[in-house]
C-alpha cells in the first residue's frame, strides 16, 4: 500500500520540537494526552483486531506524553520521588501500547527509560547468572 507508517521513535521527535520551549509555564502538559492514551490503550486491548486510527493516536498521545516528561516540575510539598514514579510510569505504559502494535525493540527502549528513571539496573548473579 501507499500508506506511511508513522514510528514511534519519529512522533517523539516531532513533540520534542514541541515542549522545548520552558518558557510556556506549563507544569503539566502531560496530563491530558497520558489519560486519552490509558483510555485508548484500552480500548485496543478490548478490540478483536488492531484498529490503525487508534494505532496512530496511540503513537502520537504517548509520544506527546513522554516528550514532556522533562519539563515537569512538582510543588516542593509533594516527595521528591513523586517525579521518578510519575516518570517511569509513563515510560512503562508506553513499553505496553509499542508491545501492542509488535513495537518489541521500541517496548525495550522504554522498559530501559523507566528503569533509569527510578535509578534501577539489572544484573546477573551466581555462576553463569543463575542463582
């Protein structure tokens, strides 16, 4: 078919673009798109097939989602760590829409993001990593 396939990767950099600028006082420009995307993202699950307008919304509502992530900031009455969670949150919910559409290598990328938002790693241990 003729039709472009739009990646994931490619939406985020177009909403970088977008929330680059910290002058525009918003302190939470996520919160919207991140509801429509759970709300969608279920609405996939829910459906037999994969509907391709809600692929595309998918991609751009948690593309929108996670490039605003680093312009947060949180009143300091809230606990510190509020950040890292909201953070990864976001990433993991993104790993689960890119596994719905077979994103696989895309889901790892954003399993890793939320693991480096809240400071984790993995690592092997005993011998040859089982243990």
């Amino acid at each position: 078919t003729g039709e472009k396939r739009v990646s994931f990767e490619h939406t985020m950099e177009q909403m970088n673009k977008e929330y680059t600028d910290p002058a525009n006082g918003v302190q939470w420009p996520m919160t919207g798109p991140w509801w429509a995307a759970r709300v969608l993202t279920q609405q996939q699950r829910h459906m037999a097939g994969q509907g391709a307008s809600l692929h595309m919304q998918l991609i751009h509502l948690y593309a929108r989602t996670v490039s605003s992530l680093h312009i947060i900031t949180l009143p300091s009455s809230l606990p510190s760590d509020l950040l890292k969670l909201i953070k990864a949150s976001a990433w993991l919910e993104s790993s689960i829409m890119c596994q719905l559409y077979s994103y696989n290598s895309t889901a790892q990328d954003c399993l890793g993001k939320a693991m480096e938002s809240l400071d984790l790693s993995i690592q092997l241990s005993g011998a040859m990593g089982k243990r």
